[in-house]
C-alpha cells in the first residue's frame, strides 16, 4: 500500500512539474511571438535570413553538325576566381606577382603589385577565370594570402566563329545581371537567361519570420519557377561550313585590303541560315580593345547599294510580267539619255541588237533599263516592293534595319532606271539574299532564321519553323531565270571556265559605286562588289551571297568574288554529297 501511494505521489509531482514547464514555455512564446513579434522578426530577418545568388547560370547555345550532333557555340565554363588578402600576405608584393605572373589576367607584374599593395583590403581579384587544370598548379604554390573561389563565366568555344552573330552578354544599365547585348544572345535573352537564388534561412527564422520574410521567400520561389521556361537554343549554322566561310572571307578580305568582307548560306526554300560571318571579326572570350563597330553585325544592320546583281530581279520582274522573254530583243548604243542624265553600260559600249539573255551574261544597263520601260513604272515597283526590299525579313536578330527604296516613288524615269540596276536603292545584305531566293525556289518568300529548336529545361522541346511567304512570281517565272542565270555561269563567267560539268549553278556578279554621302554622287574609285549563287539551278540546297567592300587593285566584282564563291560550291558539293543533276 504504501509503496502504491509513493508511485502516486511521484507520477503527480512530475506531472505538476510538466505543466509548469509547458506554462512557462507557452507564456515565453506569447511574449515572443505577441509581445515581443517585432523584435524578434527583425532580428530574424538580419541575423538568420539572406537572399544569395547562385553561380553564374545561362542556357547554351548550339551549332548543328550536318549528322544532326550538336557542338557548343556558347556554353557555362565552371573555374576558379584567383584572389588575394594582402592582410594575410607572408611573402613581399613582388615574390608573390612574380610565382603568380602565369595566373595573372590582362595585368602585368607592376600593376599586380600595386593592386595587392593595399593592407587595407582583404580582397583583390587578379584573376576571375582560372580554369581548372590550374588549381592544383596554384594550390601547390601554397602562398598564404592567396586564395581560389568557386566561379562560372560564358564561354565561346569557337571564338571568332560566326562572333556577331553569336554575339556576347555584358551588364546593362538596367540589369545588375549579365544579359545578351548582341546577337543571338540579345534576341534571345528571355530564353538563356537564368537568374538562380536560394533564401537561406534556419530554423529560428522560419519560426518567427515576419510576412515580408515570407514574400521575398515565395518570390524567390516564383523565380526559380519561371527558369523552367528557361532553355536552351539549337542553331541552323552548321560549324564546318561557317569555320570554310570564316577561311574564305578572311583570305578574300586580305587579298584585297578592303574595309569588310561578309557572307550568308542559306537553305532558300526554308530560310534556315547555315553560315553568315563578316571578316574582320573579333573573339568572344577576349574583346579587350574591339571597337563598339565591330560588334555590329552589318548582315543585318548596315544597307548597301549591291549593283548588278539586283538585274536578276529585274528581269525576273520582266518576264514574270510578261514584258520580256529571254528572247526579247533591244537596240543597245552603249547608254541612254533620262531627264537630263546619261546612263551607260560598265564600259560605255554599245552592242547593238541584243537579246535579254546577253543582258545578264554583259550585265547590261541599258538592257534592264529597257525592260523597265517595257513593264512600267508600276509593275515594276510592285514587283521590287513584293521582293520586300525595304521591310524587315523578320530574322532571329536584334537591330535588323529597314531598306531605302524612296526612290521606288519617284515622278522620273532615271530612279526607276538605276533602281534596275543596284544604284539608288540600298538594302541589307540578309534582305538581298531573301529576295534572290525568290528567284530559286519556286518564287515565294522565305523567313531567314537561325535558330531551328528550343530545348527547355522541364524537358519539352519546341521545333521552329517558318510558313511559306507570299508568292512573288510563278513557279514558271522562276524555272526561266534560273535558266538565264545558268547560261551566265556556263558560258559568261569567266568565259564559261568556272562551270561545272556535272552540277548547274546559277550565279551573277555586281559593282556598284559607293556613295559619297558628304558630297553627294558616287566616288569614281570606290566600288563595292558582290556575288550570289545557287545551286543546282533547279532545285537548290543552297544559296550563297558574298560582297566586299572597297576592294583595293581591282574593279570588277568577277574578278575578286568569282574564285570565292566557287570554292564555296565545291566545299558545300562535297561535304554535303550533293547529287549531281547534269
């Protein structure tokens, strides 16, 4: 019995004992998260609680091999920030640079001193992308002071490849994060860009957070929600063609000392861009003394005046109208007389009775002048409108400019009659080479584009493709200038020496006189010179447009581009394994 009642007892005092304690703890509670809830919160919010970002992050961007494998364009590369605490220092400023002197970047044994100098600091970066096969030669080093951060930065493997249309990301004055400011990179930022942060947070601080820990929490969590929209992009460019196109245009450039040298291969009967590269470029990973100009991509954001070979879409335009056919004859005295100005053929000769044909194969001005007169002012502006030489193609690039084509509305018949010929009328090149495309494919529109798929985080994966544009001249209209424009490479260019025994190509050179936009006119000694081409003629893989600018030693564009552009086919011939069609 009595040992009954002690049990008793005992279970009592530690029950009593229990419901003070859960008292004591309940009313500390209520002075914390009631009485005190401010306190407590704001201590929480800076002592137990930080938004931190993650490490650099960002979708990559892929060239497509021509068996559908994919190489890197641009990509994350995970390295090592190369820092010093002069505080901690054992070794002098100048022992230290000189054992780091293979490490350093873009800095000198004397200004690494003088940046590491400083007692007051405790950290210097001398180096915020060491890559990882040079952590174990740092640490081995084992300098006290100097330390290795775990870091990410864009990276470029093709360099210069393709550089202004890659293009590159940079801080803006909007963004504290690294966004795309040109090229692809730009057009596509909302995709590639990826802005990572966790909320670091214990126990305590979820306890007694206050709700605006709470919101910036689930924003944080938004965010990250969203990269799930995030992905990356896979391009038509295709990196053996673009690294044969870089090769090209940089010995025609140098060849001839000219200002640019730029090119585009296209697919035309779907748009899809498999080289465009402009010679001088610069290289992605070191833009270090590249002037702002340089990143400009002039395929999509300068205009020209191409010369000669707008005459294809001039003739095109005629026979599609039915004013010419290639038999169409004309009397040609070597110029002719338009509200007071002269125009003349390139060397002011006249040939006397000439068929459409030899037009294109002498590249005639007064012939395609004559087959304007023949059309009408209005067909052929509506033809050169429909060709769509003044808008926007629509391609997948920032900046793209506009055509000038206001002398497309002249009272007089001398604008028209230029117009024909590639003077007075200025356009892109990537709005040139939509435009020739018509001649190719059948005579409709084409979007050009570089990018071909999404591949988004969560897994999903989107297909881009464009729908045929609008039908600019008849299936007809484009299988007869396709004709034409063989016969010039088979018996014209090059006195027929460039042809090619088992495949068709259609092709024609331009020269155009600069303008002089100080003075007005043109410069009598400046030329620009240009070349496009596809092939086979009937039903073309590819199309190819190349131009340079101010070509030094030489007139005429057959003479700098020809060998260019034959290299080009036969590459493209060969990698492609192109059925022969003769």
């Amino acid at each position: 019995m009595y040992t009954k009642n002690k049990l008793v007892y005992r279970v009592r005092v530690i029950s009593l004992l229990s419901i003070l304690i859960a008292v004591g703890l309940i009313a500390r509670l209520y002075q914390i998260q009631i009485i005190n809830s401010d306190f407590y919160a704001n201590e929480a919010k800076k002592q137990y609680s930080q938004v931190k970002n993650g490490l650099f992050s960002r979708g990559s961007i892929f060239f497509s091999n021509q068996d559908g494998s994919l190489l890197s364009a641009a990509t994350v590369k995970e390295g090592y920030v190369l820092a010093v605490n002069p505080k901690e220092l054992e070794l002098s400023e100048k022992e230290v640079c000189y054992q780091l002197k293979s490490f350093l970047q873009d800095i000198d044994l004397k200004k690494c001193q003088q940046k590491i100098s400083d007692k007051n600091r405790t950290y210097v970066e001398l180096n915020n992308q060491v890559t990882k096969d040079k952590y174990q030669a740092i640490s081995d080093l084992k300098l006290k002071g100097v330390n290795l951060y775990d870091t990410r930065w864009r990276y470029y493997p093709g360099k210069s490849l393709a550089a202004q249309t890659i293009g590159f990301i940079g801080y803006t004055d909007k963004d504290a994060n690294l966004r795309g400011k040109y090229g692809l990179e730009r057009y596509y930022d909302d995709i590639l860009f990826r802005q990572e942060k966790f909320y670091s947070v214990n126990y305590f601080a979820e306890l007694f957070g206050s709700d605006d820990i709470k919101t910036k929490k689930e924003k944080i969590d938004n965010l990250n929600k969203d990269n799930k929209n995030k992905g990356d992009i896979v391009l038509s460019l295709e990196p053996s063609v673009s690294k044969f196109l870089s090769e090209v245009l940089k010995k025609t450039n140098d060849k001839y000392n000219s200002k640019v040298t730029g090119a585009i291969i296209m697919n035309p009967s779907n748009g899809e861009v498999v080289a465009m590269d402009l010679y001088p470029g610069f290289d992605l990973n070191n833009r270090n003394g590249v002037g702002i100009e340089r990143f400009k991509n002039l395929l999509v954001e300068n205009v020209y005046e191409f010369g000669s070979i707008v005459k294809a879409l001039t003739m095109a335009a005629g026979l599609d109208s039915g004013a010419v056919t290639a038999d169409t004859t004309y009397y040609d005295a070597g110029h002719i007389r338009l509200n007071g100005s002269t125009i003349s053929n390139y060397d002011g000769r006249g040939r006397g009775v000439v068929p459409m044909q030899e037009v294109l194969n002498q590249s005639l001005n007064t012939g395609v002048s004559y087959v304007v007169k023949k059309m009408g002012r209005d067909k052929f502006r509506n033809y050169f409108l429909n060709y769509k030489l003044g808008s926007e193609t629509g391609i997948d690039l920032p900046n793209e400019v506009f055509g000038l084509v206001d002398n497309l509305y002249s009272p007089r018949d001398l604008e028209y009659a230029t117009a024909s010929f590639g003077q007075g009328i200025a356009t892109t090149p990537i709005a040139i080479i939509r435009a020739l495309s018509v001649l190719a494919n059948g005579g409709y529109l084409v979007t050009p584009h570089l990018v071909k798929q999404i591949r988004y985080q969560d897994g999903s994966v989107k297909d881009i493709t464009y729908p045929k544009g609008k039908q600019v001249i008849s299936k007809e209209s484009s299988e007869e200038i396709s004709r034409m424009l063989t016969v010039v490479v088979d018996k014209a260019l090059r006195g027929g020496r460039v042809k090619f025994k088992h495949y068709s190509v259609a092709a024609k050179t331009g020269t155009a006189q600069i303008p002089d936009t100080v003075n007005g006119g043109y410069y009598k000694d400046r030329y620009l010179h240009s070349f496009f081409g596809y092939f086979p003629s009937y039903n073309p893989k590819f199309i190819i447009f190349i131009y340079t600018v101010e070509p030094k030693g030489v007139r005429y564009a057959s003479e700098t581009l020809t060998t260019p552009f034959i290299n080009l086919v036969k590459f493209l011939i060969n990698y492609y394994n192109v059925v022969p069609d003769r």
